[in-house]
C-alpha cells in the first residue's frame, strides 16, 4: 500500500467520504470521485478502513464508559436529594446515573439507593490499567436509568 492509499485510508475512516478523503490526499477535484472509487475497490485498502473503524469505535466505546463512570463517582447524592425536597414547582432534569435502586413504596415515598463512589473509582482505576474490551460494561451503562450522559 502506498502513502498515499494509507493516507486515504485514514480520512476515509474520519469521514467517511471518498471524494472528501482523495481531496485531502492530494488528488486533484476533477479525478477525487474516480480515485475514490478505484481504492474502494482494493481488497487491502477495504479492509484497513475496516480496522481503523473498528479500533475508532473502540476508543469511543471507552472514553464513553469512562466519562460516564467519572460522572458517576462525582455525583453527590446530597445534592439529587436537595433537588428533590424544594417545593418552588420547578420541574428539573435529574441524572440517575447515581441511582442504582429506585423504589416506589405503597405509602407515596420513595425509596433510592445510590451508588457506591468507592466502587465506581475502583472500576476507574483497573480499566485505566487495562486494554481490555469495554463493550460490555458500556452495554450496561447504556441500559441504566439515565444511561446516556449529558455534555459537561
């Protein structure tokens, strides 16, 4: 594989754009769609893009779970509580990636466990010490009450 292919590889796997990815490689406006179509076509090249999605992928999958854990193992508890017991009627957007157990009790309360910080840090800790794969614990975390995390 040339350079150039290699380099083509890479901005196809950002873009996904062929025309947009020959352009960046150097190839001129009026033969980027043809050039495009023609590496497409390489076994080799196909197959690399391949791997750069699934490795990119990857890394998304973890910088999610960890930024979700990190939220996770900074949330106070006091202060979701606090949200809870104002009565001036406003409605707020509460995260529940701190709430493990949330129940609803016959007399009207509400009964919530929250997370163990502890162990949320010590999860932190042995993924930052290891490359193994992390899709089973971002699964999890997406299937949790509040599983997607908002943009802090």
């Amino acid at each position: 594989m040339t350079k150039r292919e290699r380099l083509f590889c890479f901005y196809y796997a950002e873009s996904g754009r062929g025309k947009d990815a020959a352009l960046r490689c150097g190839v001129g406006e009026e033969l980027a769609d043809r050039q495009a179509a023609l590496w497409l076509q390489k076994p080799e090249i196909a197959d690399r893009i391949r791997q750069m999605r699934k490795e990119q992928l990857q890394e998304n999958i973890r910088e999610f779970v960890i930024m979700t854990l990190k939220q996770m193992a900074r949330s106070d508890p006091g202060e979701w509580i606090a949200s809870l017991m104002e009565k001036d009627g406003k409605s707020r957007q509460m995260q529940f990636l701190n709430v493990s157990e949330f129940k609803s009790r016959g007399d009207g309360q509400l009964e919530l466990k929250f997370v163990d910080r502890l162990t949320v840090l010590e999860k932190l800790l042995e993924l930052a010490q290891s490359d193994e794969p992390l899709k089973e614990l971002y699964q999890e975390l997406v299937k949790a009450p509040g599983g997607k995390p908002s943009d802090e």
